[in-house]
C-alpha cells in the first residue's frame, strides 16, 4: 500500500494553505527529514518534512495550488519494493478525503476524482452530505477565510445561488444567519448592512467589503498571497473595531546615539553592532514595564495586563509585512536583542518564521525612520493595546536649557487602544519612553 | 439629595431582577423597586409554586395508582394545609434566594410603590412616605395580572384567581375552571388528580388554544378520559354566588352549580399609577410598546416582560430584560424576538411547544414536511407506564427548517429546549438526523418525529 502523504497543519490554527513549491519530483527517493514541499499559510512560507521513506510514486496536487485543505492527500510515497506503478494506479481513482470527513469544496485539489455514484440519502454519512448539497461550490467560501454559516443559512443560499462569502453576518461572531440571506439577492454582494434598530450609541454593522470594478487602463493584477489576505482582514478588523488615539512627543536622541557608539566600540570584537531600532526596542519595553496600564490586551470581557514586554517588531519582505517578536526585551541586553532580531528580520524576509515567533507579542514598534518618515501612525495589531510608530532621526533647532541648539530629535507617536487605556495613562507612556531614550543610561542599569 | 443611579428597575419578576443582575454584572449602578416581594408572580405566585402543588398531585396520582407499577398503597390521604404550606415554602425559599442574589450584585432593594415622575426620575411610596430616585434609564417591569370576569368578581371564598386556587383552605368537591389556556388546565389537572370533579369551559373551538391543533385534541381526550367534563366553543355568561357554591349559566342556558370556580380567562398589564400617561409613553391596548430593546417611544424608558404584551412568559421576561440591559450598557445584544420562545404546560399529561404551529406555518406560505412519534413506540415511555403523547415536528419542505415543535406526555417540557437549541442555531433537518440521542431516553422521539418527517423513522 502506498502512504499518503496528506496537507499537513503546520499551524494550531490552520485549515487551508497554498501548496507553493514541490522539493520533490516523481520518482525521486525520499528519507525521513528530507524535505518535501513548501507550504504557504496565512502567514509564513513553510518547509514540510518526510516522516516516512520510499519513493514519490505520484504528486496529486500541482504546485501553486491555492487553498489546499487539511488532510487532502497530496502526493503518494511507495515504501520500498513496492512497485510505484502499482502504487500510481490507484491513487487515480483514490478520492482525496478532507480530514473533517469528506465536505467537497472549493479548496479540494485540482486531481480529477471521479464523483460517487449517487445511491440515495442515507448510504453513508460522506454521501448524505453531497446528497443534501446538490451544489456545494454555493455554500462552501470562495475564498480565503471560513465562512461562518448556520446550517440552514448554507442551505438556503445553496438553493438561491448566492456566494455566503460575500454577505456580512448578524449572528453571534458575525455568523450569518437565516436573516441574512433573507436580505441578499443571489449573484450579488449584499449592500452595506443597515441596522433597523441598533441601539444608540452602538457601532454600526461593518459595511460588506465593496467590490470594485477595474477601470480601463492598462494593468496586471496579481491575485492575493493569504499573507497580503491575513493583512486586509486584520488592519481592517484593527481600524473598524479599535478606537485608536494618538500621542506624539519629540525625543532628542543625541545621548543614545553617543552611547551607541561607544557600546558598539565595545561591541565590535563580538561581531555585535546595535542599531538605533535595538534600543528603541529595549525602551519601549523598559516604558511599559514602568507603565503597566499600557502593557495590556481588551478581550471585551476583560482587561488582561502583562506582566512581561514581548515587543513585536514591524519587519518589511517582499510578500508584505510581518511582526517578529522579542519576548521579554526589558530582561534581555542590548547585544541579545540586535543579535535576535538580526536572525528574525532575515528568516522574516525568507518567509521562514514559525507561527510562535510572529504570533503573540503585548505590544508593537515600527519604525520607518530609514525612509526619512518624519512622523506616522501606525495602526494597532490586535489584540495587542498599542504600538509605537517611530520617525526619522534628524538634525532640528532644538531648545536645550532656553537656547537655540541644533539636536538629533525624532518624532514617536503612540497609537493605543482606548477600549483599554486612557488618554492619561499613553501619556505617561510616550512621557516614560521619551526620558528612557533620553536618558538612555536609565534603561542599561 | 435623592439618590442617583445608572438604572433603576421597576418590579422584581423574573424580567426585573435578572435584568438588575445583569445590569450589575456590566458595571451599572442599579436598584430595584418592589411593591410586594422579590421575585414577582413567578415565584411567589405563579410558574414556582404552582409546580409545587402540581408535583403533589403527580404523586397522589402515582400513589393511587401504585398497583400499576407492582406496589400497594391504601389509605392514601392528604393534608391540604400541608400540601399548601409546601407550595409556599418552596416559594418562600426561592424568594429568599432572590434576595441573596440582589445582594451578591450589590443591587439595592427599594420597598414600595414606584411611579415615574418624569424623566429619570421615579418616586417609590412607602407607608405614606415618598422618596425620590434618580436614574439615567428606568426600566418598568411590573408585569399583569389575572382578567376579572366583569359579572363574576373573584371574592376568593367561592370564585378565584389563580391566586386564590393556589392557597386553597378547603378542597373543592365539583370546580369549575374558566378558560383553558396553561393557567386554566394546570389548576384543572391539579385539582383533578386531587379528586376533585373539574369541569374546564373555553369559549374558542378547542381547549390549549395556542397549541397545534393535534396536541389540543390529545390533551382533550385525555382530561376527558381522565373524568374531566369539557366544554368548548362555549362560555359562561351569569354566576351566582350562594353559600354553599356558585350557579353558573353556560352559553346556551345551560345552569350547573359547583363549589367553587376558577377564572383564568387571560391577564391585564399592570400600567395603572406607575406615572406613564404623564410621560406620554405610547400603550397599545394596555401594554406599553417598545424595540427589539425594550425602549419605549420617551428615551430612557425600558419596559420589558409581560406588562409589553405576549407571550407572557417568565422565560420571555428574563430574556427581554438582559437585552434591554445590554443595549443599555453599550453592548450589540440581538433584539429580542419572539419566534423562538417555547411554552410549556405542566398539566397531566404535558404539553410543550416551539415555534409555529402546522396551521400556522401554512398560514405563512410554508409548504410544510411534519413528523410525528407516539409514546408507545418508546422503550423509556413504556417502562415508565407513560405511553401515551407524542412528539410532532414541523419543516419547511423546501429548506428542511426546524418551523415549530409540538409535544404532549410524560416529561415533555424538559425535551422542548433541545428543539429550541436547534432552531436558535438554525440546524436543519440533516443535523438533527446525525445527532446522537442517548438509549434509553424520551429524547429519542425527538429524532424519531425529525426521521418520520422524512419517511424515515425507525421504531414506528
């Protein structure tokens, strides 16, 4: 019997991914550890490791095949001796089975598997379902994230043809609901959702995403990663759902940068260099130790405060942006943290992080000073309940002890969630930050 | 300086005092107005106590009819003094846990008779002193109570309320019970299974007039089989009281004395004297109109609970109050709606319901699929010499929606909320088909009915 080598979850939260890169072709010997495929997920391009060894009989899902469910049978490995024709042949005619027991969908691959002999309800429970959806493309998500459905709000739009992915739910955690497709014509995304009788004070219902037409003008359009998608859904949810202030002080970094390069003299026999970004790093955490009403996440029942900084840091690739985390910066020196981030901006940029080191982090840095920003705001990653948005470091006339000086100054502008935190409470934050990179011997002892 | 307060509830129902809790639980600063005591009809006077005596006559039931299960019981007697003083105490106790909930919640409790003074302002009269109360949201909450027949006043010796019934000094030899909606045939069953004779008068064409027309004919069939006399599409149009019972004159002319006579023919809002003519909050014959949240037409006037109107149910009330309370609070609680609230009878046998009738959901425009399973084709049922009722099951043909369900017999109203559960979660009938009910449960009818709406029961 040929193993079957089936979508892996290569994270807790994942369903679907995109089957980027096969390692491996036809015919090719494979031992346990060798590497196999590059899988996309929401986040980050994966390496997928052989657990068993033998010979890749037949690869059933292309490369660049998008949504791939879990569970889907990939590819087929003979184990040794066995003939890999023998073991081709029936892997034709093997329907690929989707771990959550056989829904059929648009994620499933793009093998031809022959469709079940239709043999009435009740043959078996996989049959039942593709009896009772007679067209499962209607109910299933066209794309991207699962669609949260009532049973029979899928059914009904199965039976009016209309696309659940694009209608916007009322039900509790935005399932849609009965209600729903009640309100929306088939074929069509459902106007912006108008609440009858909200009460007041309350958010009105996010509008449906609006799709717009592209005009007439010479372009190339180039479809989605799931990382681009994972950046829509979460900055939009961000700015829809989080009420964000803005505080900005001007931080004169004239001491700092004297301690960095007197740090870095020291350094250099270590092949260690600091960056500006690495004490930034090292004083936001410092402030929101100082600070801990800053240090927190809204769930909306509760308010949950820190105990540790794990700074997320704002890292640019080619596929989009990323957060790689720091965890613990105010424990750790200055020369761990440059060091750490160096190795995580370079697997960031590869694509290479694991869910753990980009998922999580109490609170986030960005800084876009390397660009000349003078001053931004930046949108906050929840659930976390700020984020610090770092200018450009420039020579400006500055006051210093009631007269005009020239100083390096940068502008920082914290966004802070004010579900969570007050306007006073940021304050002390910016005020703690900007006497920390100030002073930054204050954050060394 | 009168005491201010982010809310204030006016009555403490079952819709009141659970909105005060949950009114406390998202940080608002609440009290509670109460003329009587905490907890309302519900648990003083009505679903609560009513339970207790109906639990009393189930067993008086079972005791007399011992035999059946293989035992003897002789000389089996009561205590109608006991039997009351039971229904109070269970009532007594629960109204104490009312009062020990107000004060985990830190709500405070304000005795006496409250009125709005304008807005955000109520008054509560005590022992002919008026406070003053501020509160930036009032909800009113102060509930119905029992229709008076114009020509035959409730005096309490001879003709009752359900109030009167549940406190009975003496047993009635011959009752008869006017209007038989759940109130009416509760205190019919109960006082049959007493021994009483019982003789049940509604004026529309079938008895339970909101149940699906099959579970009003069972329940018929078996008051009747049960001694009971029934008379629908009637009415009582004279009583006269005299000293040993009362002459009542049916529709017709028809005159029959009894002992005793029960009038449970609907129930009035309570909207006199709590101040909402002068605040010119919009009432619609008698109940106050509101939102999906409770609000009136005057902003930061709530009502909830049976003083809105129907269903007037303890359940409803309570519901109606946390999502009136959320919206307050900021939250985007659902509206309340009304198409998903069961209703239970806990006569001999029970009836439970949700959702629409078969009559009804054709009234609608559904072309509809109904299951139904009897007792008797039950393992559970048959082992505990309940095999009579039946669970039935109305689907849209078309979608396989879960319209309403209709169940009559032993334990029913534990079963209902399971189909409730499924029609809140808008399971169709393809999820209630792989569901998995426990052998050897009366659950197992509710998936036998579901099957047999498709053909496909199993045991029957």
């Amino acid at each position: 019997m040929p193993i079957e080598l089936k979508m892996p979850a290569l994270s807790p939260t994942m369903e679907e991914g995109t089957l980027a890169k096969w390692l491996v072709k036809e015919g090719d010997t494979v031992a346990a550890g060798d590497l196999l495929a590059e899988i996309e997920t929401d986040k980050a391009t994966m390496e997928f490791e052989a657990v068993d060894e033998g010979t890749i009989a037949k690869i059933l899902v292309a490369e660049g095949t998008d949504e791939v469910k879990v569970g889907t049978v990939i590819a087929l490995i003979a184990s040794e001796g066995e003939d890999v024709g023998a073991a081709s042949a029936p892997a034709a005619a093997a329907e690929p089975v989707a771990k959550d027991g056989g829904e059929t969908g648009a994620g499933q691959p793009a093998t031809p598997a022959p469709s079940p002999e239709v043999k009435g309800y009740g043959a078996n429970p996989a049959e039942d379902k593709k009896i009772a959806a007679a067209a499962p493309t209607g109910a299933q998500p066209g794309a991207g994230d699962r669609v949260k459905a009532s049973p029979l709000a899928r059914r009904l739009a199965e039976q009016k043809g209309i696309d659940l992915s694009a209608l916007q739910g009322t039900g509790p955690g935005g399932r849609i609901v009965k209600a729903d497709i009640d309100g929306a014509r088939p074929g069509q995304p459902r106007p912006a959702a108008a609440p009858a009788a909200a009460p007041a004070g309350a958010p009105a219902a996010a509008p449906a995403p609006v799709v717009h037409g592209v005009p007439d003008i010479p372009h190339e359009a180039v479809k989605l990663s799931n990382m681009r998608k994972t950046i829509a859904r979460r900055l939009t949810e961000s700015k829809q759902t989080v009420p964000h202030i803005y505080l900005t002080v001007d931080v004169q970094l004239d001491k700092l940068l004297k301690l960095r390069s007197e740090l870095n003299a020291g350094l250099e026999s270590r092949g260690v260099k600091l960056s500006v970004n690495d004490m930034l790093i090292k004083a936001l955490a410092a402030a929101l130790m100082e600070v801990p009403s800053c240090n927190v996440m809204y769930t909306g029942s509760e308010l949950v405060t820190f105990q540790r900084a794990d700074i997320s840091v704002a890292v640019s690739t080619p596929t989009g942006l990323i957060t790689p985390i720091v965890k613990d910066a105010n424990s750790k020196a200055l020369s761990a943290i440059a060091t750490e981030i160096k190795e995580l901006a370079g697997r960031a940029r590869e694509g290479k992080l694991k869910p753990e080191e980009y998922q999580g982090g109490t609170a986030s840095l960005s800084n876009m000073g390397m660009y000349g920003i003078k001053q931004f705001e930046a949108v906050i990653n929840p659930p976390q309940g700020m984020i610090m948005a770092i200018g450009a470091g420039e020579k400006r006339p500055y006051v210093v002890d009631d007269s005009l000086q020239i100083a390096t100054v940068m502008s920082a502008t914290g966004s802070f969630d004010h579900r969570a935190i007050d306007g006073a409470d940021g304050a002390q934050l910016m005020q703690a930050f900007k006497r920390l990179v100030e002073n930054p011997l204050g954050m060394l002892a | 300086m009168a005491d201010t307060y982010d809310l204030i509830v006016l009555g403490s129902g079952p819709g009141g005092y659970v909105a005060a809790i949950r009114a406390s639980q998202l940080g608002l600063k609440t009290a509670i107005v109460e003329r009587e005591k905490l907890g309302g009809i519900c648990l003083n006077w009505g679903c609560i106590p009513t339970k207790a005596l109906l639990r009393t006559s189930e067993i008086n039931h079972y005791l007399t009819h011992a035999s059946a299960y293989g035992l003897s019981a002789e000389k089996v007697s009561f205590d109608l003094a006991k039997i009351v003083d039971r229904s109070r105490k269970v009532a007594g106790q629960l109204n104490a846990g009312v009062k020990g909930l107000m004060k985990k919640n830190k709500v405070t409790v304000v005795e006496g008779d409250g009125a709005l003074k304008g807005k955000g302002v109520l008054t509560v009269t005590k022992d002919g002193k008026t406070t003053e109360l501020n509160a930036k949201h009032i909800i009113v909450a102060t509930g119905a109570r029992a229709r008076d027949l114009p020509f035959a006043k409730a005096d309490g010796k001879r003709i009752w309320t359900y109030r009167h019934a549940m406190v009975p000094s003496e047993m009635p030899s011959k009752l008869l019970v006017i209007g038989s909606g759940a109130i009416g045939v509760e205190f019919a069953s109960f006082y049959s299974d007493m021994g009483a004779e019982v003789t049940i008068v509604e004026m529309l064409d079938r008895i339970l007039p909101v149940e699906d027309e099959e579970v009003s004919a069972f329940v018929h069939k078996a008051l009747t089989k049960q001694g009971m006399k029934i008379h629908v599409s009637s009415g009582v149009e004279k009583i006269e009281t005299g000293a040993s019972g009362v002459k009542a004159t049916l529709k017709g002319g028809a005159t029959e004395e009894f002992s005793h006579c029960i009038v449970a023919i609907g129930i009035v809002p309570n909207t006199e004297n709590i101040g909402i003519e002068a605040l010119g909050i919009e009432t619609n014959r008698g109940h106050i109109v509101t939102d999906g949240y409770g609000r009136t037409n005057v902003e930061g006037v709530y009502a909830i609970g049976d003083v809105t109107g129907p269903p007037w149910l303890a359940h409803k009330a309570s519901h109606e109050g946390v999502v009136c309370v959320e919206a307050i609070a900021g939250k985007k609680p659902h509206p309340f709606e009304t198409w998903n609230i069961p209703g239970c009878t806990y006569s001999r046998p029970q009836v439970a319901s949700v959702g629409l009738t078969e009559a009804k959901a054709k009234e609608a425009g559904h072309e509809v699929k109904t299951g139904k399973f009897p007792f008797i084709g039950n393992g559970k049922a048959i082992a505990l010499g309940e095999a009579e009722g039946f669970i039935k099951t109305v689907f849209d043909a078309k979608t396989g929606e879960l319209l309403g369900a209709h169940m009559v017999g032993a334990e029913v109203t534990e079963l209902i909320q399971g189909y409730a559960i499924a029609r809140q979660l808008e399971t169709t009938e393809e999820d209630l088909m792989h569901t998995v009910f426990p052998h050897p449960t009366l659950s197992e009818m509710m998936h036998e009915s579901v099957l047999d709406a498709y053909g496909r029961a199993l045991h029957y």
